[in-house]
C-alpha cells in the first residue's frame, strides 16, 4: 500500500504580470480573497485504454471543495522545475507513477472566484501525461477518481460547466485547439475536446 507522505514546509511561488518569481508564500495561507498571483499546474493523466483520470477534490480543500476536476493540480516550489513538482505531486495525491509527460497548453493563466470568496490566481501551464500502474488517491487530496472516456467528459463539461472546477472548464476549451499531431497524450485529449471532423 502507497504511503502518502504529509508535504513538509509547502509554499507557493509568486510572480509577476510577466511570470517572473517574486518570491513565496505559504501555500495554507495564499488563497483568500485577495490571492497574489502565483505558478501552479495542471495534468491530465489517460490510462493505456485512453480513458482520462478525473479527481474530485477533497471536503477539506480550501477552494472548490467536493468540485470534480482534472486528474491532479499542484504548485511547484522554488527549488524545483513544473516537471519535478508534477511528478511528486502525482505520488503524494494519487499514489501514482505517471510517463510520457508533455506540456499541452503552455500559456494558461487564469483568476476564478469561488461561493466563499476566496480567488485562484495562477499562471498554470497544463500538461498531459500517461498513468504507470493503479491509482491510490491520498484522502486528503482526493475524494472519489473516475476513468472517462475523454468525448464523454467534453460533452459532460459542455452541458454542466458548473459541476466541473472552473479551471478545468477553461482548460477542456484550450485543450481542444492543441496539436493533435502524433499519438501522445496531449494528441489524444485534443482530438477528443477539439470540434468534431468535418
């Protein structure tokens, strides 16, 4: 059984208008009503048969609590890359060893507001990437998963955006006009949220 390790010392690192570091904040206490824009992440995770990894976020979250999303979100610390972040987040929330990752929409950058008050306000590239081996969400982090098949979350976020996390509703949209060139993860996500063929 996966042990999930507590995060030690969490942060967030927080930039500019232009994206460059300005410093950090702790992360339990960057997200209020007035949060400073700050680096994140998103990844989107298919399994070997295509189906996409959806995550409900836990009870105990601080901002969309219970909200079904993306397979997992994260911010990286100062002293490491988007990737490294990326892969330790995938083991401490979902117990997961992921490959094949690849950044899918570089430029996303979003601020959403949730019932509470309190603001997410990050730049946060999304990536996609391939899952190695079974899921084993971190109760903390994760509530419920669901593999999808990916056409079928984009009709679902399209008719009920307001079951979705905002980002993710964002980011199905970006994600639909991504290259679909080659046989990777990001490929396979854009062409089943892009329009349909002609």
């Amino acid at each position: 059984m996966t042990s999930h390790v507590p995060v030690a010392a969490d942060h967030v690192v927080t930039v500019d208008d232009q994206g460059r570091r300005t410093g950090t904040f702790e992360r339990a206490a960057v997200h209020t009503t007035e949060t400073p824009l700050h680096l994140a992440f998103s990844c989107y995770v298919l399994d070997d048969a295509g189906r996409l990894l959806l995550t409900r976020r836990a009870l105990a979250k601080r901002t969309w609590p219970g909200v079904w999303t993306n397979s997992f979100c994260g911010h990286p610390r100062w002293t490491e890359t988007t990737e490294e972040s990326i892969v330790r987040h995938a083991g401490h929330e979902l117990g997961l060893e992921i490959a094949g990752l690849e950044v899918a929409v570089p430029g996303f950058r979003y601020r959403a507001v949730d019932a509470s008050g309190v603001v997410e306000n990050e730049i946060c590239p999304v990536y996609a990437a391939r899952a190695v081996g079974t899921v084993e969400p971190n109760p903390d982090e994760v509530m419920e998963t669901a593999w999808a098949d990916p056409r079928d979350v984009a009709r679902a976020v399209a008719a009920t955006p307001w079951a979705f996390s905002p980002w993710m509703v964002l980011q199905v949209a970006a994600l639909g006009s991504a290259s679909t060139e080659g046989d990777g993860p990001t490929a396979r996500l854009a062409a089943a949220f892009g329009p349909p063929s002609a």
